[in-house]
C-alpha cells in the first residue's frame, strides 16, 4: 500500500495517455469521493466536477474550449477530461474576498482539484492540470449555469507508457531552502 508521501511524490503531469483504455466508474468515483472531503471556506465545497468521457464531447471541448498558441494535442487522447468548475457564494466568496484580496473560491477548488488529482495517481491514472482555457466556451459546451466558473480541465487516464511513475520528480522540483523559511 502506498503511504501518502508515495503518493504525492509519484504524481506529475501526464501527456501521453492509452486511449484505448477505459476507466472504471468506481475509479472516477473514488476520485470524486476524495474531493468531497476537502476542506473549503466556511464549509461551502463550491466545486463542480463534470466527467466528460464522450468522445465528441471531448473533441468539442478541446476545439472549442483551449485558448490557441500552445499546443494541446496529447488531450485528443485523453480518455477523459474533468471540467472543474465553482459557483461562489456571495458572501464568502464576493463579500469576503473583497475585504481580504484574497479569493476563497480558487483556493478551495484548487484543494479540491488536487484531492481529486492525488486519487487518481493512487488508482494508477495519470493526470495534468490545463488551466489554458476558454472559460465561458466551455461552460458553453457543458451546458453549465452562467454563475459556475471553470476554473481548469483535468485531463485523466492510464499513462501510455508503463513506467510513467518511475520516473524521479525529485530533481525537477526546487529545493526546499528555495520555497521555504524557518523562523
């Protein structure tokens, strides 16, 4: 059983999948499950995960829902794109933020994005971030209501190549002297 430092080390950005394999409800779901138990301000859990796995859908969402000049075309093989999104809560997240510049809501999804991210990498799935997006062309898309906001897609499947979490993370990263200070 992997430990959660496994965990957490193993997971990176995955842009090579197997198209031809499908994932499993139960995988998605334990995934969603770990996202619902991320903490949110004021306990609200703003967040909204739409798992797309219809391939027109997808082909849709990547035409019409990528904003150009980077290219994006490892996601055509991407079994399945989670569009996740947020609807803000007018006190917590418009009153609050407006006080303290600090916006609640993106904070609490990203939480609950990475709970979501660190689950699949334990269920074996490669995922990347894109946060390269036409927000409103996507909630187009999706048929979302106009007040939730798509905040990233997260792209999820098995990883085309089978050491994919082999590989070490560890030089890529920056040292901890680089992102931290003790007082």
């Amino acid at each position: 059983m992997s430990t959660f430092g496994d965990i957490v080390h193993r997971r990176r950005s995955c842009r090579a999948y197997d198209p031809d394999r499908e994932i499993p409800d139960s995988v998605l779901q334990d995934c969603i499950d770990s996202a619902r138990a991320a903490p949110s301000a004021c306990n609200r859990q703003p967040w909204h995960f739409t798992i797309v796995r219809d391939p027109e859908k997808r082909r849709t969402i990547l035409e019409k829902g990528l904003l150009p000049g980077i290219q994006h075309d490892w996601l055509y093989d991407c079994p399945c794109i989670v569009a996740l999104s947020l609807t803000p809560n007018f006190t917590v997240h418009r009153i609050a933020p407006f006080l303290s510049k600090i916006p609640y809501h993106y904070v609490d999804a990203g939480i609950a994005g990475e709970h979501f991210i660190l689950a699949a990498t334990e269920q074996g799935l490669g995922t990347c971030w894109v946060g390269w997006i036409r927000e409103k062309k996507i909630r187009k898309v999706l048929h979302l209501k106009t007040a939730q906001r798509v905040v990233a897609l997260i792209a999820a499947g098995y990883p085309r190549d089978p050491n994919f979490f082999e590989a070490d993370t560890a030089t890529s990263r920056k040292p901890a002297n680089e992102i931290a200070r003790w007082m």
